[in-house]
C-alpha cells in the first residue's frame, strides 16, 4: 500500500523566492522600479528545504508520496493586479515542478492560479493547461475568495467559474478549494479564513446544481471539510429544507474531504459520518500546525497516526491512504502506474 | 432537574410583526411615506403562535425553560440605517417581553441590539440597559457582522465593542454571538454564515487578550462552536504557535458552546472533547433545520435526545442541562429561584 498526502504546500521555499515576491510589492509600491528577475534558486538549495522538512516528516511518519503545491497563504491573489498574480503564479508553479523533478517518487504537483478579484480567469484556464500539459501536474488549487477575507466574488456555482470547470473536465484534474491569506482583520487565515472557505463551498454546492452541468467535476475540500462533518446532520437536513437531493447524490460524487483535521476525535467523526470513498488521507505538512500536541506527544499534524488507530477494516483505511486519490487525481494514477507503483 | 434550552428564538411571530418591518422597508424606498406604528398584536395571537410551535415542543421534547430571543435573522442589521434598526429591535425585543408575560414559567428573555454598521454601540448599549433593567431580560445577542455577510466590523476583541461589553459586565449578562441573514451571495446564512461567525469568533478570542481587559465577560457561541470542537488539536496548536495561553485558561473561563449540533457523533465529539462546564444545552427550535431525520425518525434539532444518549454521568449531564445556564446567565438563575425552581 503507498501511503499518498494529498495535501502538502511548499512552504519552506529558499530565501530566493520571498526576496522575488517582496521585489513584486516594492514594484507594485513603486512603479518606476524595474520588473523582477525570476528568482535564481539551485538544486542544492532545493534539496536542502526539502530533505529537512517536508521529506523528512514523509519517512518519519511513513508517507510515500505528497500532492504538492505552492504555499497556500502566499498565493495571496489580492495583491497587486492581474499581471503581479500571473508572474508571481508562474514562478510558483515552476518552483513546483522542480521539486517534482528532482525527487519525482516523493512528490507530484499541483499548481495556484493567477486568479485576481473580479477578472475572468481566462489566464487562469491559460496555466492550469500549461500546468497539466507541460509540467505534468495532476490537479490545482482553486481560491473560492480572491479577494482574502472580503468574499467579492460570485459562488462556485455561478457561471464565472464555468471556464475553469470545462477545462477540469477537458483535462480530468480535480481542484482542492483553497483560500490564500485574509486582508480582512476578522479572519486570521488558517485559524478561521481556511475554516470557513470550506464550509461555504461545500454549503454552495448544496444550494446549487453545478454537478448536473458538469457530472465529472471533483473538489477536495481541506481540512476535514470545514465544519461540514461536525454538522452533518445539520447539512443533511438543510438539503432536505432547501428541496435538495440527498446529499449523496447531490453533492458526495463530486465531493471529498481531506484528513487535515489535528486530533483523534476529530478524525473519528470523520470517519463515522463521511463514506470512506469521500474521504483523501492529507496533513498538509508543513503547514498551519507545527508544533508537538502535549496531550499526545506526538505533532499536531501526523495525521497518518490517527487513521492508524481508527477502527476500521484495513481495505478501507488503504481507500483512505491511497485508492481515493487515485481515483479523485487520475494524472496520479497514471504517473505512479509508469513507474510501477 | 430542569431542562434550560439556551438557544431559541422567536420565529414564529404573528403576521403584524413582518407587516411592520415591510412597512418600514417600504419606508426605506420611498421616505415620503410615514413611520409605521408599532404592530398591534393580541395576547391570543401571541399564544396562538407560541402554543402550536415553542410550546408544544417544550413539553413534546421535555424541556422547562427556554431563553428566547426575536428571530435571529430578521435582525438584519444591514438593512436600513440606525434609526430603522432601533425601531425594528424595540418592537421585537418588546414583543419577546410579551411572550414571556404570557409564559412566566416557559419563556426567560434575550434582547436583539439595534446595532448597525459603522455606527458606534451607544443606542446598542441603550436598548441592553433598556431590555435588562425594565423587561427583566437575561442576556442579548451581539451581531460580530452587522454589514450581513461582508464583515466590515472590527473584530470583537477591538476597543470599537468595549462600551457594550463594559455594560454587559456592570449587567451581569453574558451574550449570545449571533450573526443575522446574509446579503453576501456566497454565504447561506443557516449553512454557512451562521457556523462561520462562530468559528470567526473564536478564533479572535485567541488572537486578542479580551479576557484580560473584562475577566467577567461571558460569551455564548452557538451552534456547537461552529467549526471549533471538531478541530479542537487545531486551535490548541494554533493558540500554541502564537504563544497564546492554553485554551483552558486563555479563552474557556469565558467563553461556551450550545449544544445546536444536529446529530448523535457531533454531540458525541462536542461531549468529548469540550470540558462539560463550557457546554451549555440548546437547540435552536424552532429553527434553521426543521425536519425529521430519516437515519433516526427523530427531528434533527431535537437536540435533548443526544445529550440523553451521551454515556456520561447524570451529574454532568445536569449541568448540560440545567446549572451551566444558571451560572452563564445569574439573571436566569434569580427569576428561577423567585419561582422556587
């Protein structure tokens, strides 16, 4: 069985990358500066933010591979116009693939978009086929809130997004719904923003019909899906109120949760009340929790540890760790296959 | 033992209550019309609308008292400006005032305030004064997100609320935080703006050091704490990364959840992992979800049920139910004690 994270951000990107962005502000500030190289980074440099972090918790912790993208909370769509989130998404994406390459049995890619609050997304449909097409990434992240924190777009039901979701389709990939940091001071972002994003997109799909238009698109919800699955009864009968399908049909054949949820009960409920094929094993490491829980001794986001202690068939926890993003991610599949995995 | 429900609102009133806020609307469009007089109601259209609804499930479910408030969506504080929402909240806070009357032993009073966004809290703190020391009511709810979905309020640890909380301690009353309907598209009010406030809330409670400012401030959030108890390991590694205090005394002196979670493995997590003092019952009725569960033949929001169903002591179930409440709520605790209960 691989054990597959279908949730991991660069987050420990060198120096190089951040000095670009803060060039990027300084430009946006200023505009008689002149546009930013892209930024200079060695294999060696890359390597060595990787083995020490996210490669090291992925054999400490018994991870075989991890769908990884660029920093959520740095792609940031809110600063600066269209033109900034395009340069700045590009040599995230491509910093992405070279992690990809250099340790291609240890991480595949997923890419940010260019998205910017208010523009249609064609530039984004743009990179996304550049993504998959040319640098063989297998899914992206999409951000439900461009704006950070002040919610200026229309829902992911609305026809706005149609053109991200033909290209999914045309493409077979599937998009994690993932807001970037919050401009607004009543979110912090990965204590309430994140929280939040997921359960409003997973509230929007029941009020909508986006899965009759389009039956094979599929999202990952992070982190645990919100609050989606502590309320669950509350969901089923709101669908019910609203006239709704059951949320089986309605929504769970396009729907998935990750595991990103920081404590053993947390994760039971998850498992008790979510079908075993809507749920991806994820941590998202190193991520919004790094620290030690003292109630365990163990870190906070090891999540592999408390699918470990679920009571639960062992076919079932292997959906869990491995067969659902296979599925959900076919690109995966077939990048893991070519290599006899 | 009684069974104190925390968390009800008054969402069955009689027909001349939204005639009047449709003539306030209407004056709102068109300010050459006059200012509505304050609806007129009869004592038997109040029980009529009680008896049949509250009432019945009171006694259908085994509940005593419930701590009853104007309907939390009809607040809108986003519609009209500070005057229309003065007008709008003493008619609804005077109309709870008239249930209770009615139902001394069945119905304790909460207040809606008339916030509005942008404005200071000073008529806010008015109507509280007004609602606490002349109706005998117990407790209010505060709106955190007056615009209604775009969250242009401070947050609640910003000095902007102190003169509301400065008179909610000289008071003794705790509040319940409690968003209204949203005009954000992207947010259902009951599915997702509702449980994201919570989650908000909390979280700004971390971050800030309100506690420290009002050590007697008491806070109500409901819902079950939005997203809070199923990622419990979240906050407390997130409260451990911005070297916060632990929970249990930075932000759990103060702060409680409702039992609003509409299914036996929510009530099961919140019973788990939220110390049984912070944990106070309600269940909304009758409310956001108002159907039968088809997994159980029971109505979603019969919430008593699951805290029978708890495996946990009667002694801590009877602080669910009845002593938390007296003790968040000292003003409760008096008129009940006046009844000798």
């Amino acid at each position: 069985m691989l054990i597959i994270d279908c949730h991991g951000h660069y987050t420990t990107a060198p120096a190089a990358l951040q000095a670009y962005r803060d060039a990027q502000l300084a430009r946006i500030k200023n505009p008689s500066l002149p546009e930013p190289a892209a930024p200079v980074i060695s294999d060696g440099e890359i390597r060595d933010s990787i083995d020490q972090n996210q490669l090291k918790l992925q054999r400490l912790r018994g991870a075989d591979v991890t769908i990884f993208s660029p920093r959520a909370s740095a792609m940031a769509h809110h600063i600066g116009g269209e033109d900034v989130s395009v340069a700045w998404t590009r040599v995230c994406n491509d910093l992405i693939k070279r992690v990809v390459d250099l340790y291609p049995e240890n991480f595949v890619g997923v890419c940010q978009l260019p998205q910017s609050p208010g523009k249609p997304l064609a530039r984004s449909v743009e990179e996304l086929e550049r993504c998959v097409r040319e640098l063989g990434f297998v899914g992206l992240n999409l951000n439900p809130d461009p704006s950070g924190g002040h919610w200026t777009s229309p829902p992911l039901t609305d026809r706005y997004w149609y053109p991200i979701y033909e290209k999914m389709v045309e493409l077979d990939v599937p998009a994690m719904i993932h807001v970037s940091s919050s401009c607004n001071a009543n979110f912090h972002a990965t204590g309430a923003h994140y929280l939040n994003a997921d359960t409003t997109a997973f509230m929007q799909f029941i009020e909508g019909d986006l899965f009759r238009d389009f039956p094979n698109l599929r999202f990952v919800i992070p982190h645990g899906g919100g609050a989606v699955p502590y309320h669950w009864g509350r969901y089923r009968g709101l669908a019910d109120m609203l006239k709704r399908p059951p949320l089986a049909r309605h929504v769970m054949q396009n729907v998935y949760f990750d595991t990103c949820v920081y404590h053993q009960p947390g994760i039971d409920l998850l498992a008790k009340v979510i079908d075993v094929e809507n749920i991806l094993f994820g941590s998202e490491m190193v991520g919004a929790v790094r620290g030690i829980d003292p109630e365990t001794g163990h870190y906070f986001d090891d999540t592999k540890r408390y699918i470990d202690a679920l009571a639960m068939p062992a076919d079932k926890k292997h959906q869990i760790f491995e067969l659902n993003a296979r599925r959900v991610f076919p690109r995966l599949d077939r990048i893991l296959k070519a290599q006899n995995r």
